[in-house]
C-alpha cells in the first residue's frame, strides 16, 4: 500500500503546491505536479521520519486519503464542467511515432520485469538500498558513522526509505521505477518543447533504449529521478522563454499564469504552461533546486540554467536572475540544512575544508584529477579532454561500464543536431557540453552525466524534423537503435526471468549473481543479529545486521597503532570483522593500506578469534579463488 500511497500524496502535494501557477490536467502539468510532489513528500518524510519513519509513513497515508476524499467530493463539479468544452485538436500520429511509443512502452515493460526480481546491482546494494535498510532497522533516518552515504542529499533516500520500512526491497524498486518513467516524460516534453511532439518522442525512446536506462530503472538508483527533476526544470525553463518571444516579457506584472494565445499548427511549443509572468521560471527553480536534494550535480544544473536565465532575459534580467535563485535556494534548503546539522557540512561531502565535517570521515570530492575515475582514465591533459565526448559513449568501459552507455545515437545524431536543429539546439548543447567539462575533471561516470545526455537526446532527436531529403533514413536508424536497445534490454534481464516467474528462490538468485553471498547468508544466520561487522566490502545491503563500511575512515584507522586501532573497534562497538581479501586487491588504496592492518588482525588470535574462512569462486574475474575471512574481536576490555 505503500506505494501507490507514495504515489498519491505525491499527486495531491503537488496540486495543492502549484495551484497558484495555473498548469492544465494534462501529461506535462501532471509531471511538474508530481515532481514537486515528490519533493514536498521528502521534505515531510526526513522532518518525521528523523523521529519515526512510522509517523512519517503515517503522515503520507494521511495526506492520500484526503486527498482522494477532496477528489470524490469535487469530481462531480468538474465532470459537469468538462462536459461542456471542447476537446483540444492533436496532430494525428503516424507509423515513426507508434515506433516510439512502443520503444518506450517495451522499456518500461522490461524495467519493470526488472523491478519486480530481487535486486543485484552494486550501487543499489552499496548505497541507495542499503542505506534505506539501515534507517529501516533503526526505525528512523539518523547519521550513521560508517555508512557515508547517511551524509547525503536525502530527497530520494527519504522516500526509499518510507516504503522500505513499510513495504520492504519492492516499493522501493517500484518507486524507482515510478522516477525512471517520469524520466521519460521529461524527455518528451523538453523535446515537444523544443521541436514539436515527434521530436519528444523521439528523444524519449532514445533515453528509454539506452543502456544506462535498463541498468538504472529496473533496480534502486536515483539517477533517473535526479534526470527527472532537471530535464523538467530546463523544460519549464524553455516554457518561460516561450513566454517572452511570445510578446509576454519576463517583466510582466503578474507573477501568475494566466491565459495564453492558441499554440501553434505545428504543435511546437503547445501550452502546458499557458500564461504570463515568472511562472514559468518559479517552477523551473523550484525543479532545479530539488535536484541538489539528490546529487550534489543539482548544484552546477542551477549554476547553468542560472546564467541562462542571465544571459536570456529580455528586460528585467537582473529581476528574474534573481528570482530564479532565490527559489532555487529555498528548494534546496531542506536538504542543505539537514546535512548542516546533521554532519556540519551543508554540502558534505563537498568542500571539507571550508566546513569541517563532524561524525562521518569522507574523501574529498571536489580535487581536480582527484577522482579514481579521472585518474584511471589518462589524467586531465589535453589528449584526454578532446577524446572526452568519444571516450565516455564510444569507451565506456574505461569509466563505469558498457551497461551506464547513453547508446551511440546521441553521438551520430547529436553532432548533426547541434549543425542543423538551430538556435534552440545550440543552447541545450552548451548546457550540455557545460556540464561535461566540468565532470571531466571532477568525475567521468555516464550516469552522473545522464542529465546532460537528455538535452542531447533532444538535439539528435530535432534531425526528425529537419532535413526532407533524409528524414527517412533518420527515422530508420532510430528505429534500428530502438530495437537493437530492447534487444540488449531484454538479454539483459533475461537471468531474471526465472526468479521472477517463480522457478527460482531469491536465495538462489542472488547466490548466483552476488560474489560473496554465501558469506552474507552465513553471517545472518549465525552471527549475532545486532551485533556490528565491519568490512570494507561495501555490498552490506545483504547482510541482515547493522554494519561499518566507510573506507575513509578505515583508511584513518589504518594508520594508528594497534592499541589506538583497539580502542578504536571499542568504541563503535565493532564485534565481528568481514575481510574480502580479493576485493582489498583490486584496488591500489585499499590494498595498500588496508591489507597489512587485517593481517596484523588475522594473525592476533588472542584478540581475533576466527570464525571461518571462506574459499569461493572469484565471479568477477571468470576464474580464481575469493578468499574470505570472518573474524571475531574478543578483547573488549
């Protein structure tokens, strides 16, 4: 029930938030009203749920339930209105079209397949559904010291962990996947905002094909609602310019919207926001500011769209400058504040030497090159920058894998794009190219970039428009790329079918696709369940008990004596120790500095019993042996 409570509180939050902007009952009014739903919801829920999330769970069911009642009750009024109008005229649809709307609609269908298995990937059981599992055994959001991710932006850890707590791994995966259609949406009207309804779906089953989708939609990330949130915001963004060339100025005396002229025959640019005044741009704000309430990326989304509203402006430019950042902030303030009194950084873990951090040991972020990502992929030096656009769709497995590729289309047609869409697909390139080079040198992963791959979606999405002499064949290579995208999308999750039809246990499942999953499955069934275990394997979301894997501060911890590294267990409470030595020597820090403290540990039987050691198959490699010790510390004096 959770869920579609989530779903519903979310809906009416949103209605009630935006009534004031006036937005009309169809598909992108009900996008901008859920997303600001979702944002208010989260607010609710980390306010309460710091205290319970069963009250906080409680307040949502609340919001829903009165929500529907003041539906029932107004539906009569406004079925006998509506009886009356006219239903507004649409382009009819032609075979291209129907293509995309299957992509899409195949997608969705695969993703939720997905959903709806048990959960495998490392993100997920690292961070965005482990972290939701601890605050469930604590029964409330709390710093936890070794989970670092406890520090975070909360927008989408909040809402996971209400339906965690009260519905377990799936509202979770659904809620997720709720985000990943959301996503889609977004797309569609950035692009039907741009150039018309064709283009949006165009673009968006580009971004349902892409791999970086079916990795992120058919598990927990929070990605695809991070690109949810800025791909609206820049869509509203793209509405209030609308507005302005329309002979609407930004100067306008009313802040509200009110009626707009008709929308042109072509369908471009059609009303969803009809109106006049900064409307437009509050709610654009208001979409961008959340994001920073879910990736620390949300901050350079406001940054950009800040100097477009700058760079943009008719009249009045230091006016809506303004405005636009004012809202961006108090969106953003929630999630600044919690993390301010929480860690005592407002952007931990960003900046550490300008706000020092209390409770949670952190790597710093923000150092050029710093990043492993950028460091394992050449450096920063010129070769490496040019090839940057290349390398991270054409090479994605020198960044974080084929499965995070946002598909080769966005290259081949991008490019094209940027040549021939015009004006308005220049702008979104150089929002996107913006926010490229500035990961370049800060951290190179596909999926920290999928919110500026969708304005590029759009831009190789325009070339359906452009061009008579080839739209053919761009829709034909479209075509291809969506089939050949389900295709991969469906080889994909086929090792889920099994599970998911029934015909395998979910013990069985992950045993087959977690490494170390028999030493997990052994843990939780003899090891004390409240009993904390360290371990720098980061895949705690399998084990049942409460846990300590922040690598910083084991790094730190490495580096005392053994008396201090004693003390140090004592006082967190440290009992059992997981040491994954196969996963300590695939990276050069942790093996360098971890490795001869868990020897110094192993051999010290008077302080570490050893409970057992584990051989298994080292699954990440194809070949080889996992070996896996699980130790007890027994001095507690």
């Amino acid at each position: 029930m959770v869920y579609p409570a989530l779903i519903a509180a979310a809906a009416v939050l949103g209605t009630f938030a935006t009534r004031p902007l006036g937005l009309v009952a169809d598909l992108e009014g009900w996008l901008y009203r859920l997303l600001v739903g979702f944002g208010l919801c989260a607010v609710l829920a980390i306010g309460l749920g710091s205290y319970s999330l069963s009250l906080a769970a409680t307040a949502l069911y609340l919001i829903a339930a009165l929500g529907l009642l003041w539906e029932l009750r107004g539906a009569r009024t406004r079925t006998r209105a509506a009886a009356g109008g006219e239903t507004p005229s649409r382009a009819p649809l032609r075979l291209f079209d129907y293509a995309c709307l299957a992509a899409i609609a195949g997608s969705l269908l695969l993703a939720l397949i997905s959903a709806l298995a048990p959960v495998t990937s490392r993100d997920a059981s690292v961070a965005h559904l482990a972290l939701p599992a601890a605050y469930a055994r604590e029964g409330r959001m709390i710093v936890l010291p070794g989970n670092v991710y406890s520090g975070y932006p909360h927008l989408l850890y909040s809402l996971y962990a209400i339906a965690y707590a009260s519905a377990g791994e799936q509202a979770v995966t659904l809620l997720n996947w709720t985000f990943a259609a959301l996503a889609c949406l977004a797309v569609y009207v950035l692009g039907k905002r741009i150039e018309g309804p064709r283009c949006g779906l165009a673009a968006a089953a580009l971004l349902a094909t892409a791999p970086v989708f079916m990795d992120q939609a058919g598990e927990v990330a929070i990605d695809l609602g991070f690109t949810a949130l800025t791909t609206a915001s820049l869509a509203a963004l793209v509405a209030w310019f609308e507005g302005a060339r329309h002979g609407h100025a930004a100067s306008d005396s009313s802040p509200l919207l009110q009626p707009s002229p008709q929308p042109s025959p072509s369908g471009r640019g059609s009303s969803v926001l009809p109106g006049r005044g900064f409307a437009p741009l509050v709610l654009s704000a208001a979409l961008a500011g959340s994001a920073c309430g879910v990736r620390h990326t949300g901050f350079l989304v406001c940054l950009l769209l800040g100097v477009g509203v700058l760079a943009g402006s008719r009249g009045a430019r230091l006016r809506a400058t303004a405005l636009f950042s004012g809202i961006a902030v108090l969106a953003a303030l929630p999630w600044l504040l919690r993390s301010a009194l929480t860690v005592g950084n407002p952007v931990f873990p960003l900046l550490p030497s300008l706000f020092p951090t209390q409770g949670i040991e952190h790597v710093d972020l923000m150092a050029l090159g710093g990043h492993e990502s950028v460091r394992a992929a050449g450096g920063t030096g010129l070769v490496a920058f040019l090839r940057f656009p290349w390398d991270i769709i054409m090479r994605p497995h020198l960044y974080d894998g084929w499965t995070k590729s946002p598909g080769s289309v966005v290259l081949a047609l991008g490019v094209p794009g940027l040549i021939l869409g015009g004006r308005r697909a220049r702008t979104l390139g150089a929002f996107s190219v913006a926010g490229g080079v500035f990961l370049f040198f800060i951290q190179r992963c596909a999926r920290c970039l999928l919110p500026f791959f969708t304005p590029m979606m759009v831009v190789a999405a325009v070339m359906t428009n452009r061009a008579q002499w080839m739209r053919k064949g761009v829709a034909a290579l479209l075509v291809f790329a969506f089939a050949y995208g389900l295709a991969l999308h469906a080889v994909a999750i086929h090792v889920k079918i099994p599970v998911f039809l029934g015909g395998q246990t979910r013990e069985a499942h992950l045993r087959d696709r977690i490494e170390r999953y028999p030493v997990f499955e052994y843990a939780n069934k003899y090891l004390d369940d409240g009993a904390i275990i360290l371990t720098p394997d980061p895949r705690v979301y399998y084990l049942n008990g409460p846990t300590f894997q922040n690598h910083g501060a084991m790094l730190d911890l490495a580096r005392l004596e053994t008396e201090r590294q004693l003390d140090w267990l004592r006082a967190r409470g440290i009992r059992y120790v997981l040491i994954p030595w196969a996963f300590l020597d695939e990276s050069d820090t942790l093996r360098s500095a971890l490795v001869p403290m868990f020897r110094q540990w192993r051999a010290d039987t008077a302080r570490f019993r050893l409970i057992r050691e584990f051989v298994l198959p080292r699954a990440a490699l194809g070949s080889g042996e996992d070996r896996v010790d699980l130790l007890e510390f027994v001095d507690g004096a």
